[in-house]
C-alpha cells in the first residue's frame, strides 16, 4: 500500500509533465494489485482545485476529473486522530494540515506517501515520505 497526493494524481494526467511516467507506473501497480494506492476523502477536491486553476478547457478539466474518479483509489477517512496528528506535525514543520495529513495517514496505514512536492519532503524529513522521481 501506498499513499499518493494530488501533486501525484495530477502527473496521471499530463504526459508532458516531469514525473507523469513514474506516476503512470504506481497506477499501473495499483490496477494489478501489487500496491494499492490510498488516498484521504479530500484528495478529489484538492484535484478539482488544482486542475480548474490550469489553463485548460472545460471539456479536459471534466475528463480529467472523471479520469481520477475512475482510477478507483483506496479510500480512508480522515479520523478524529489523523486530524490532530496532522495539525500538530503541521505546526511543527510549518506545512499545511492538507499536506501532512496525506504524511499522517501513511504513517497510521504502515505506508509510504509518495509525493512530487519536494519543499514538503524536505521540509519534513519524515522516513515514510519519499520523492516521486524519474
């Protein structure tokens, strides 16, 4: 199992963008059930954000949109724990709650979260938190 966050998901949609091959791989793995990829409850909304405020068409943010739906992630809901958690890591390294609490459900899931966010990893330095990368 892996944890994946919308710098990830997003990769999945552009081929052009740096990253996108090695993210297309962590899908395909999650499609052939080698490791699943979980997501929080918000992830879709902070995709949506991130996809509308590219310079793209209505018809692409739809299809991307639905392309995300469509990948069937894990699912877990963000706890009452996860949220504390999250917002004291937060305050620690000075990230966002949203941006830890991808880091806080890996942790509680044994997992690693794969991010393309490389102010955030090396911001936090947390061991279950690693780069996607060519």
């Amino acid at each position: 199992m892996i944890v994946i966050d919308t710098s990830v998901g997003i990769k999945l949609l552009n081929p052009q963008e740096k990253g996108s091959e090695t993210a297309k791989k962590l899908l395909e793995e999650h499609y052939d059930r080698v490791n699943e990829i979980v997501i929080p409850n918000y992830f879709y909304i902070e995709a949506a954000n991130a996809i509308a405020t590219k310079k793209l068409s209505d018809e692409q943010i739809i299809s991307g949109i639905k392309l995300l739906i469509e990948c069937n992630f894990g699912y877990h809901p963000v706890s009452e724990d996860n949220l504390i958690r999250a917002a004291l890591l937060a305050k620690k390294y000075r990230v966002s709650v949203y941006d830890m609490l991808y880091a806080v459900i890996a942790e509680a899931n044994k997992a690693k979260l794969i991010t393309a966010d490389e102010k955030f990893v090396k911001k936090v330095k947390l061991p279950y938190i690693e780069l996607l990368s060519e």
